[in-house]
C-alpha cells in the first residue's frame, strides 16, 4: 500500500477504528516518521464520553480530533522512491 492511498483510505473512513490504523501507521512508521500522527491519533482515542456533559460537545471534540489527525497525516513528508524499496502490505 502507498502512502497515499492509505491517506486517501483515512479520509474516506466511515468506522475509525484506532488499533487497525495505528497498525498502519507502525508499519510506515519503520520507512518514515509518521509519530506526529500516531501521537494525533492517540489524542482522538482518548477522548473520552464521561468527559462531556453533553453528547454533541463530545462528538464536536472527536470531530475536531479526527480533522487534525487527517491534518498531520497530510502534511507527513515521506520520499516515494523510498517507499518502493519496502513491502508495505
């Protein structure tokens, strides 16, 4: 799998499942640092419902939360020449 197209599968993403991700992530993160996401991603499953009176303010939080993880993983600076030297999947 290419960087990207993992970047491309996170932004479609329905059900966020945090352990496959961070899965992912360790995988990428062998070739490249991807730490500012694993880190991005560890505050959007910390996020707790017993933290918030309200529902909605919870769900606005890890909205907010899961933006930002997109964000970083974006902004990641990886070589993809790079890349094809390693099996990914």
């Amino acid at each position: 799998m290419q960087f990207s197209d993992f970047v491309t599968k996170m932004q479609s993403l329905r059900r966020r499942s945090v352990p496959a991700i961070r899965r992912e992530l360790e995988k990428f993160n062998k070739i490249f640092d991807v730490s500012d996401a694993i880190d991005t991603l560890d505050q959007f499953e910390y996020i707790e419902r017993s933290d918030y009176e309200e529902y909605e303010e919870y769900r606005e939080e890890k909205e907010y939360a899961w933006q930002e993880f997109l964000i970083v993983l974006d902004e990641i600076q990886y070589d993809q020449e790079q890349l094809k030297l390693y099996s990914i999947d």
